[in-house]
C-alpha cells in the first residue's frame, strides 16, 4: 500500500479518460495528492484526426500532442507499458517497475483484435494511427474499381467514423476526378449508422444514396481472402474489391484479460458510478462495459464521475456526481459539411439522440471540441 501521507491515485491510459480525470484531480487537489499516470504511447491523438491524416488532410507530426507537454501539480506521468494488473491489491507491475495506490483506475482502452478476423492482418484499416498513415499512401495508388469500406464487429470506436470514411473517401475520388470509375461499399454490422438517433441514420443513409454508395447494414466482415480480393460476410455473401478499408474488432488488451476484470470481453462497471467489484478499483472509457458508446467523449464524460466521486471521497463529502451517459459527435457529412448528434443513454427508458443538420458552421464547433481539449490538457 501507499506509505506517503498524500493520497495516491493510479491512472493507467492517457486517453480522453485518463487525461480528464487526472486534470480534474490536479485541479482540485494540486501537489496535496500524488499522481501517477501511465501510458507506453508517447502522444496523444484524437481518434477522428486518423481521417484527416489518412485523406491527406493533415500530417500525422500535425495531429500528435505529446506527452511531455502534460504537466500538472501532483501529477506524474510514466512512459511505461502495463505488464501486470493486481486489481484486489491496487497493485500494478510495469516495465519499468511495480505501483501500489489507494485508487486505481484502469483506463487503457481497446486494442484490436485482428485475429478475430482471418486475412484482416494482410489487408488495410484506417481505426490505428499507423493504418490510416499507411492509407494515406495508399489511396493515391487508386484509380478505379471497387471500394469497399467493411466493419469487422461490434462495439467499435467511435459509431459514426466508418460512415464518415465512405463519405470523405467519395469527395476524395471525385476531387482527384476518378469517382466516376469507382465503386463504394460500406458493409456495417449495426442495423443503422447511428442505432440510438434515427434521423442521424436516415440523414446518413439518405447522403450514401445521394453518392451512390451501396450501403449493406445488418452485416459483418467475417473473414478476406486478400489473395482473391474477397470479404466474406457473416452470412457467406462474398464481396469483391479493390481497396479494402476495415475496422477490426475490438477488445480490452491482453493484460485486462490476464488480470480477471474482464467478462465477456469487457470490464463490468456500475453504469453510473464506474466502480468495478473490486473496492477502490474503476474503469473509463473504451475498455468499460456501461452501455455507453465507446468513444473519447464518453470516456471524458465517466471520467468527470470517477474524479467526483474520489474527490468526495478523499473530502469525506459524502458521494460523488454520477455520470450521466450523455455525449455529443460531429460526424463529417462531406462537402465541407458537419453534423451533429447529441445522446442521451440514462436519462430516460432508452437512449435518445437529438440531430443536428450538416452545416460549415458545426465545423467551427467541432474545431473548437478539439482546440479546447488541447488547451486543457497539453497547454497549446
């Protein structure tokens, strides 16, 4: 256990999650609270940047905010890669050594799972950021025949980015001036881009009509026979192409699994609290099962719950605020365009959203989404 006489919180992951919820500790607490957050990455990038990089949009130097420029009193962050969890101890073993707190928060989010999909690891995805840069070579090299972006199972990060990949890699055809020798594909195992927004889905269907992309929901890519040029559905339909662009399936990473938090894949949670059933043990983001979308925002969001409630609990003040399951994503229409979608998980009987229509104007909200977050976080 910790022997310091300042509390000492152990956050593994500096993603949305862990950045938010340790900003909020030193916030709150300054150099009165120790610390310790781990990552073995030595950036941070937001998720949707990854188009941006694989369209050529932006350079991945451009969308990467390292690490070193996250500094806060009483915090600590550790370039160290997680090799052991003790959940019932608090204790953590790293490569670069072992840490025992009084709070642990697991935080490491989804890895992929390209085993799960056989010939996925010899074909392309744009969901890493190595992926999306290797795309970025790639997609010059395409000038015609059968695009086909294809979602390998569910949950997947971030809901809306495959519907976005087909929409900009439409715009990005026909600004090279090759759309017209092309085909797009989208297959989605969802029955509807976005399940708990009706309109959002019937605006996207409605866009992919509208481009003369082929959209085929209710499906999985099963499996890709890369020397046939051939995805396989979950129903045996085989679908040729020419590009291949996927999303693997997720899962916790190898060392949540070691540990025993994991059920069925993911770590069970109180929905509202993010407790584990280990005292004084949570989980946020992509990694946690609360019935929330596995996207940054939502595992922002948790993360202001957990930081409530150990701050109450650190005062003596009685419980924390719970969190709340609501969300908002910006969803690249095309065009210059940007929608939005706010859901809502808890507040009543099922989830709610509520549509924004595609506009330039959103753009400038979703660009001050993600210039705020790097103010906050990294100071730039």
């Amino acid at each position: 256990m910790n022997t310091t006489s300042k509390p000492r919180v152990l956050v593994l992951g500096a993603g949305f999650g862990g950045l938010e919820l340790t900003t909020q500790l030193s916030e709150t607490f300054g150099a009165d609270i120790d610390v310790i957050l781990i990552d073995k990455s030595d950036a941070f990038v937001f998720g949707f940047s990854k188009l941006d990089v694989m369209f050529g949009h932006k350079t991945a130097d451009a969308v990467r905010m390292p690490y070193r420029n996250f500094v806060k009193p009483g915090v600590r962050l550790l370039r160290q890669t997680v090799t052991a969890i003790d959940a019932e101890r608090r204790r953590v073993t790293t490569d670069g050594g072992v840490h025992e707190a009084d709070f642990l928060i697991v935080a490491l989010g989804a890895d992929y799972d390209f085993d799960a999909t056989p010939g996925l690891a010899g074909a392309n995805e744009f969901y890493s950021a190595a992926g999306a840069e290797r795309l970025r070579d790639v997609l010059p090299t395409f000038t015609g025949g059968k695009a086909l972006v294809g979602v390998c199972g569910v949950p997947y990060k971030c809901p809306p980015a495959p519907s976005e990949c087909a929409l900009m890699l439409h715009d990005y055809l026909v600004n090279r001036g090759v759309r017209g020798g092309c085909e797009i594909s989208f297959v989605l195992p969802l029955p509807s881009p976005v399940p708990p927004s009706p309109e959002t889905s019937r605006a996207l269907v409605a866009a992919f009509v509208e481009r003369n992309i082929g959209f085929i929901p209710g499906r999985r890519v099963a499996s890709i026979d890369n020397a046939r040029k051939v995805a396989i559905l979950d129903d045996g339909v085989e679908m040729q192409f020419d590009l291949f662009l996927g999303v693997p399936r997720h899962r916790v990473p190898d060392v949540v699994i070691d540990s025993g938090m994991a059920e069925n894949g993911w770590i069970p949670v109180n929905p509202r609290t993010l407790e584990t059933r280990y005292p004084g043990v949570y989980a946020v983001g992509d990694g946690a099962n609360t019935g929330t979308p596995k996207a940054g925002v939502f595992a922002e969001g948790a993360a202001r719950a957990v930081a409530s409630d150990l701050i109450a609990r650190l005062r003596d003040t009685g419980g924390g605020k719970q969190y709340d399951g609501f969300g908002t994503c910006y969803i690249e229409f095309g065009g210059g365009r940007i929608g939005k979608v706010e859901v809502d998980f808890f507040s009543g009987p099922k989830p709610t959203g509520s549509y924004h229509e595609p506009s330039v104007a959103l753009r400038a909200d979703k660009e001050v989404f993600g210039s705020s977050r790097r103010a906050r976080w990294f100071g730039m």
